[in-house]
C-alpha cells in the first residue's frame, strides 16, 4: 500500500482485509465506511509508526459492541505484529463526521479528533485508503484555512509537550507544520516534508536527516543523541517562522 513495499505492504494488506472483516463481524450494517488515511496513504512512505483510521457508522455503539471492538483490537495486535497494535483512530458517527465541529470518538466518548480538520483535508485530497464505503468527499467537509490553522496550532502544541518522549516524530512534525503554513496547504506527509525542509534550510539538514533515520529504526546511539541535540534549537526556529509567517499573512 503507498509507498511500501514487500513485508510491510504485505502487513498492511493482510492487517487492514482482517479489520475490515472484523468489524463487519461485530457491526454488520452499522459500519458505513472505514478509511486509512495518514502516512499509510502517501507513496513516499517508507516506515510506519502506525495506522490511522476512521470508521464511519450510521448509528451509535451498543456496550456490547464496544467489547467486541477492544477484543478485535486485542486479536489483531497479537495476530498482525507490530502494527496490530497500532491501529490509531476514532469510531465516527456519520452525521458527525460530516459537520465541520471536531467529532467525539464513539468507542471512547472521552476522546475527541481534534485534528479533524486535517484529516478531511486529507481524505478530501485523496490521501487515503478506501476500504469500505463511498469517495471521503461524499462524506466530509471541506475545512476552511481557519479550521485548518487552529488543528494545525493542537499539533504544535502537542510537539512542543513531547520533545523529549518523541523527538524524531517532533523533528519531522515540525517541518510538516512548516510546510503546511509556507504554503497554506496541510495536505503533506513528515517524509515529503522533510525532503521539503532539507533542500529549503539547509543548516538543518543533519538532524532532519537523522530524524528519518531514527524514526525507521536504523539510527545509531550516537546518531539518535546528535538528533536530540538538534532538537531545542530546531523547534525554536520552527516556531519563530512559523509565527512570522502568520504575522506576514495577517498584515
């Protein structure tokens, strides 16, 4: 699927056929649609850290079928390792996810997609995986730039929470946070916007650089503690273009 190739696309094509299966096993008519979206639908992926998923349904969860949802989480992770385990996504009413307002998880009601503006943005644009159900932008709305802007806001802040637990994800957030305000369009993915920031800012070459390495796992000790020492530099000049650039874009 996209950009992977052999055990890995093998992995996500039999990963996603037995979801798919499980949850018209447990939901029947009730599931509308299910998509992948996220790195899994970009053709420059080369590394997942996971699976990120909507399935859309026309009616509400019965406590029963909230069961049966954990258990068919719990079979994939152990049948389908590691991605299994990594399946990271909302259960959507279909009448939620077809306003604009950040819809709450029907699986877990405390839960809420706070970057929904993002993902329809997109499934809109075709980043995405159809498994079941009709085209996205039959089903989602077109977000605004302001939509757009406040989602994108929750993953810099998540970034700035998370330097030191994730700091290659964060190094690569970051630049496609860069990129989606340079060019005020979200639709990019952390591989395609790395390459972006490598060519564009070429002082900050090695520990982008190093951040892909890390976050397919091929990184050394020594590398992973150059990256971290990057880091704190980095998301300051990410944030400091990143608020010009808005000032630039107001005036």
């Amino acid at each position: 699927m996209a950009g992977l190739t052999g055990e890995d696309g093998d992995l996500v094509r039999r990963l996603s056929s037995a979801f798919l299966d499980g949850l018209l096993e447990v939901l029947g008519e009730k599931l509308f649609a299910l998509y992948f979206y996220g790195a899994v639908a970009f053709p420059e992926t080369q590394a997942l850290g996971d699976i990120d998923f909507h399935a859309i349904l026309g009616a509400r969860l019965s406590d029963g079928e909230r069961r049966a949802l954990v258990e068919l989480r719990e079979r994939l992770a152990s049948d389908f390792p590691p991605l299994g385990g990594e399946l990271d996504g909302y259960y959507l009413l279909l009448e939620d996810a077809r306003r604009s307002a950040p819809p709450r998880d029907e699986l877990r009601p405390d839960k809420i997609d706070g970057s929904f503006a993002l993902h329809c943005a997109h499934l809109r644009a075709g980043r995405s995986i159809v498994l079941c159900g009709p085209d996205p932008r039959d089903v989602y709305p077109e977000p605004s730039w302001a939509e757009l802007e406040e989602a994108l806001d929750g993953e810099l802040d998540y970034v700035t929470r998370h330097l030191d637990q994730y700091p290659d994800y964060c190094i690569l957030n970051l630049c496609r946070l860069l990129q989606s305000f340079e060019a005020r369009d979200a639709v990019t993915s952390k591989a395609a916007a790395a390459a972006w920031a490598r060519r564009k800012f070429s002082e900050w070459e090695r520990p982008i650089a190093l951040a892909l390495k890390s976050y397919a796992h091929l990184a050394s000790p020594r590398e992973a503690e150059a990256m971290k020492a990057d880091l704190a530099r980095f998301h300051v000049f990410a944030q400091d273009r990143i608020r010009a650039l808005r000032e630039k874009a107001s005036s």
